[in-house]
C-alpha cells in the first residue's frame, strides 16, 4: 500500500475543503518549541501533510544559515490553505508551502503573503513562474494529476487502456472508473479543471453526464480511492477492489515501483496520458510572519538545486528550477505528460468555485 505522497505523490492530500474550517490542534515536528517563531532563530513553516525532506538536506540548510526550522503540519492541502487565511493575523508560522495553481487565488485574494523574491527565482522554469509583478508566491514543484490503470486486469480482459477523456466516456469502460469528489480532494478538484479545460465552459458538463452515465464512481478522497477502489495498487490487491481506472498522479506508477513490497521489476500500474492536469505547488513568506528574515531564507532554500533535487523522492513531485535532476525512477515509470491540460489562475478563480457548485449538483445528485 503506498501512501499519498503528494497524492501518489506524497502523504495525504487526501481531501480538500473549499470553505473555510474549524482550526484544530496544529501537530508539530522538528523544534520542540511550541510556541511559534518568536526566537529569531527558528523559523516555522507551516505545510499540509505531505511534507517531506532528507534529514541531511535540512540539517545543511541548518548548519549554513543558523536557523533551526520547525514544520507544523496542518492536515491536507486545502484544509491547511483555508486555516492559514483564517489566522493570517497572527500566523502559525513565518512561511507557508503547498497552496497549488487550483487554489491559488484565494490565498492572494485574502491577503495571505506579503511579497518576497526568492533568490534562485530567476532560475524556475519560465511556464511555472507566476504573480511575477508581486513576487507574492514562488513556485517549488509540479506534478500532473491523470487516470491510472491497472495493467494486469487489461491484459487479463484484453482491453486496450483508455488514452483520453473521451475513452473514459465510451461503453467499453463501463463502471471501471473511480475518482474523487471535487469538492473534497484536490486530485478530484484537478481531472475537473482538466475537463473543463479540455471541453470548454459549453460541453463538460456534458461530458460529465456521459461519465456519470457510464458508471463512474465518487468517493470522498484519493486515499479511499487509490488503496480502496483501485485494484492496480498494492493496497487495492489487499481489498480485492473492482475498478481499474482511478484518478491519481502520472508519479503514482515509480511511487508503486519504489514502496512495492516485495519491489516490483516493471510498475505495475500505467497512466492514461490525455487524461492529464498539470498542478504548481508554491510557498509564501506569510502576512504578519514573525521571523521574516528567517522566513526568507528558508524560501531561498526551497529553491536550491539540493532541495529541488531531493523533492522528487520524498514527495513525488517534479522539481521547477532549470537543471535540477529528476531521478531515472520518474522518467522510467512516470514521465510527466507531453501535453496536459492547463488553466491560467485567473480562469481558475473565476470559475471555480461555480464549477465545483455545478458538478456537484450534476454528479451527486
């Protein structure tokens, strides 16, 4: 059973709430000081669950710059998203990590990061750089969220792997999808806008009738989903699940390959490449950040070319700076899609919202 390392990627971003929650006890690990980042020389970072680094790649950083760095992590990504805007005024931390292109609008919308260029910005890929004028979020990774498919049940079956959106529609592969609810989980909010995208405002929510029609099934998070309902993963052989096709990460397959057990020779897992949705995950320094210089040195940090090249293990995300190295697991068994579907952050906040509204009404009821 793999575990959601950035979603097949990470460790749980199992399920995103779009309205603002409750705030719970925030866990902590790394300084035992619970306090906050009142000592100037530690710094807080605030992330979803799914943070992840090298023990000796944070302890270099710790060592060159003097500053010990305390993580809380604050639950999945929209939850920790929703939780920082509602303490924004007096913030758990210095710097926040894991707000993603889909969700991006409503952290800059209610103020939560005040402008920082990070050193090394220049060196980020030019198709991932954004807010460019306020320097308000710098980006850190990216992944494509896409279906997965079960190898051994198609070749059992002899039935050719879905490519597109349009397969997953066609009465061939009746009730052998499962995906998330994009209103709960960001995979799910993902393979949305890549429908939306795709379709255009006038035809996906037909699309969506035809797959609703072709037996498609909704549940609440990607980690139901992946080691429940999907029968190509580790945990979903356990469960004896049924469905086949699920959305996940096109970094799900090397994720199998690397945590199977016993350890797989080929991934035994595929990824549906026209079913794609590119995803940025970025960092800010936060409003009101009480160690703010300590803050800005960390998001330097997350630009160097030994975080960058120490993400794609740990968290199953691909780096964004020029010339960091991917592993030969990623580009083996899981290379990003040549053509995935992509949405500027202004349509994304203008619509979101309602097509979540819209799909939910379509789908759930």
């Amino acid at each position: 059973m793999i575990t959601n390392t950035s979603g097949g990627r990470r460790l749980a971003v199992t399920a995103v709430g779009l309205g603002l929650v409750a705030l719970p006890v925030l866990s902590a690990c790394g300084s035992s000081d619970a306090t906050g980042s009142g000592d100037s020389k530690t710094i807080t970072l605030v992330s979803h669950d799914s943070w992840l680094v090298s023990k000796k790649v944070l302890a270099d950083f710790e060592k060159r710059s003097g500053y010990k760095v305390r993580v809380l992590k604050d639950g999945d990504a929209g939850q920790a998203v929703n939780k920082a805007i509602l303490t924004k005024d007096n913030p758990q931390g210095d710097v926040f990590f894991g707000v993603d292109n889909t969700l991006l609008s409503r952290a800059l919308d209610n103020g939560l990061f005040q402008p920082y260029e990070a050193k090394g910005a220049d060196q980020v890929l030019p198709e991932y750089r954004t807010d460019q004028d306020k320097h308000r979020v710098t980006p850190i990774d990216t992944g494509d969220i896409c279906v997965n498919y079960d190898k051994a049940w198609f070749s059992e079956h002899k039935l050719t792997p879905p490519r597109s959106f349009d397969d997953l529609a066609k009465p061939a592969y009746k009730n052998l999808l499962v995906t998330e609810n994009a209103a709960t989980s960001s995979p799910g909010l993902g393979f949305l806008l890549g429908s939306a995208a795709h379709y255009g405002d006038a035809n996906w929510q037909g699309y969506w009738k035809k797959l609703k029609a072709n037996g498609v099934k909704v549940v609440d998070g990607w980690e139901q989903a992946y080691n429940e309902e999907f029968s190509g993963s580790a945990g979903g052989k356990k469960a004896k699940a049924d469905r086949p096709l699920v959305v996940s990460y096109a970094s799900s397959p090397p994720a199998e390959v690397i945590y199977g057990d016993p350890k797989p020779a080929t991934a035994p897992t595929g990824v549906a490449d026209g079913t794609c949705f590119r995803q940025v995950e970025y960092a800010g320094l936060l409003s009101n950040a009480k160690n703010a210089k300590g803050g800005k040195a960390l998001l330097d940090f997350l630009l160097t070319k030994e975080f960058q090249e120490d993400m794609p293990l740990n968290m199953f995300v691909y780096p964004v700076r020029e010339g960091a190295r991917v592993p030969a697991e990623f580009t083996q068994y899981g290379p990003q899609a040549k053509d995935p579907q992509t949405l500027t952050p202004a349509k994304i906040a203008a619509d979101r919202d309602q097509w979540v509204k819209s799909w939910t009404s379509l789908v759930l009821k």
